[in-house]
C-alpha cells in the first residue's frame, strides 16, 4: 500500500490534518508543542468518481477505492537529529514511507503558540529539512565506515555504492532534496534509491492557511511555492480546520460549503492527486458484477506487472488482457457494448497500461 508521512513544526496543524484524511479522532489535537507522542497511522481511501459510475454500469453493490496509509509523525523541532524534542526516534517512522507531506504554517493566529516565537514557512521548512538532512548524514557516515574498507579491497559492488553514497553526502551537505535521477544511472540509480534517505523522498508541502486564504492563497504561500519550484516540490493549499469540518458533513453538504468557499475540490483531494503525480503513478480498473475496484500502479507498467498487483499467480501465469478505455465501457453501457463496437482489445505482454483501463486478464496457473 501506498504510504505518505506528515511532518511539520509542532502547532502547524498536523494533527488536525490528520484528523480530517482519516475522517475520525484518533489524533490528538492541542495546542501545545508534542501532543502528537506516536505515530498515528490511518488508511484513506483514493477519491474516484469513475468507481461510483462503474457500478451503476455493472450492477454491483461493492465498490474498492485503492487506499493510501497516512502517518501522523510528532512534531519535530531544530536539533531533532540529535536528540531535541522528542529526539531522531519519529525520524525513523518515515523511512518507509513513500512520500513526505511537509505541513507548514501559513497562517497568523495570536491564540496559536508558535514554536519559534513567529510565523515564516521558509525558516520552518529549512528547520525540517536540515533535520532530516542531518539524520540522513549521520546513516550515510555509518554506512561509508563499513563500505569503504570493503571497496579498498577491491570489491566491486562495494566500489559501486561507495561512490554512490559519497556523492549523496556530498548533496545533503549543501542541503539539496535529490532526485536520484538527476545524478545517477543505471545500478547507481538503482542502489541510490534503496537507501531510505528521507532526502530522496518526494515532498509535498501543505500550505496551511486559514478559510479566507483557501482560493487564492497569502503572502505566505508565495513564500512557500517560490521555494517548492526550486526544490522539485509540489504545493497544495489546506485549510486543515475547514477539512476537519468537511469530515463531519454528508457529501452533498460538503460540496456545497466548499462552493461558498469557491473552491471546487477539498485539501485532500488534491493533496492525494500530488502524492500521485510526484510518484508517477496511475490506476486501472476492474469491473464486474462481484465489485468495481481501483488498482493502483506505476507510470508505464505493462499488463501483466498490472495483473501481478491483483495477485502474483496473475503475473506469473499471464495470457492476454481484456481492455477497454473509462470512456468507451461508459458510453457502450460496459463491456457487452464495448465488444459489440470493437473498443474492447485483447493485450499481450507489452501492453503499457493507461490510467482509467478497464481490464480483465486472462491467465494459466
């Protein structure tokens, strides 16, 4: 499954953020530095209206968005990499994730403690991306200690990821967020991104504003997507307390009220549709009468690494693919029509999969 870690300067809504994605109260929110003592992990559904249209179609009462699991992560503060605050521990908890959501303040609250005494999202970002810098420093130390005597003795793997890891301590000690891609290739490239340094991870930075800033933003948030756009970083605006409040209401009611705001899509959403394209990823579909059901896959992916995420034996034992495009099963009223019209296709191994597919594999055991 899919997993983002939330990170951020304590008081800069996190947990309230939290709150909102998982629809429920199983993070704490105070307003007091390190209410936030474990990790809180939540599992979100994917929005996709194409599920809901997909099972008008074909008769099914189940319907299975593809997921996304949320960490809550306490809040860090300068010197956690040595220990401050509640120290390095919660620095671990988002080794594993695959991107990182970066709350930032941007908004002025007197009520509201901040805990550096005044709001500037640029100084709260470089706060948290030198520790999390930091942190990545010290892993690489460890392991150059251990490599190195390897490499000298001529191996050639250890030579290999020798290089690799001088070259990401070189970056983190100029304070750069890398793109393993920008600097590496092939095995290289392939190692680099088997290391877990939060400073490869893609960011997203959540621009936290209050309800009247949510259409067009504030001086804070151009601050905050002036530094995103040299730093390969998306930038989505939340209002986090206006998406804990959407929580609360049916769907109808929640459309309407972000229709009063002027906005057309909550926080949320968009902040799921960034985590999606900074990972490059896509869905296909399925659709029968048992369910409707999302599968999420990479940029690329061919039919039977698509099959594979259903079930290993799918990939294993591939055939063909059965496929017709979201647009054509809607408009031929499923796959009876589609075929009738020639828009369903049978696919082989090399079959790059589109976003919005809807497919049926065809496989031997």
């Amino acid at each position: 499954m899919l997993r983002a870690g939330i990170v951020g300067l304590p008081n800069v809504g996190k947990s309230t953020l939290f709150n909102a994605l998982t629809s429920s109260k199983n993070a704490e929110s105070a307003n007091y530095p390190f209410c936030t003592i474990e990790p809180n992990v939540g599992v979100v559904s994917v929005p996709d209206e194409r599920l809901y249209v997909l099972k008008d179609i074909v008769k099914t009462n189940t319907v299975v968005p593809t997921a996304i699991e949320f960490v809550d992560i306490a809040g860090l503060v300068k010197g956690a990499s040595r220990g401050e605050g509640l120290g390095n521990q919660f620095l671990a908890n988002i080794r594993e994730v695959d991107a990182i959501i970066q709350v930032v303040r941007c908004f002025d609250d007197p009520n509201t403690v901040h805990v550096s005494g005044k709001v500037d999202p640029v100084d709260d970002i470089e706060t948290i991306n030198t520790e999390l810098a930091l942190a990545d420093l010290a892993s690489i130390e460890k392991r150059l200690n251990r490599i190195s005597k390897q490499a000298k003795s001529g191996d050639k793997q250890a030579i290999m990821e020798n290089k690799v890891l001088t070259k990401l301590s070189e970056l983190l000690s100029e304070g750069k967020f890398i793109r393993p891609e920008d600097y590496f290739e092939d095995e290289e490239l392939a190692y680099a991104k088997t290391t877990q340094l939060l400073a490869i991870k893609p960011i997203i930075y959540a621009a936290n504003v209050s309800e009247f800033d949510l259409k067009d933003g504030n001086a804070y948030v151009d601050k905050v997507k002036e530094y995103a756009s040299t730093h390969n970083a998306e930038v989505v605006i939340i209002s986090a307390r206006i998406e804990q409040e959407l929580a609360e209401l049916e769907a109808d009611e929640a459309a309407e009220y972000l229709k009063d705001l002027g906005v057309e899509n909550s926080g949320i959403e968009r902040m799921i549709q960034s985590v999606y394209k900074l990972l490059n990823l896509r869905t296909y579909l399925t659709a029968g009468e048992k369910e409707v059901r999302a599968w999420t896959i990479p940029a690329g992916a061919k039919a039977p690494q698509a099959a594979g995420v259903i079930h290993t034996d799918f990939e294993k034992g591939f055939i063909k693919a059965e496929v017709v495009s979201y647009n054509d099963f809607v408009n031929c009223s499923g796959w009876s029509g589609a075929k009738e019209k020639g828009l369903a296709r049978l696919e082989g191994k090399d079959y790059i999969v589109q976003d919005g597919d809807v497919m049926l594999f065809k496989f031997n055991v």
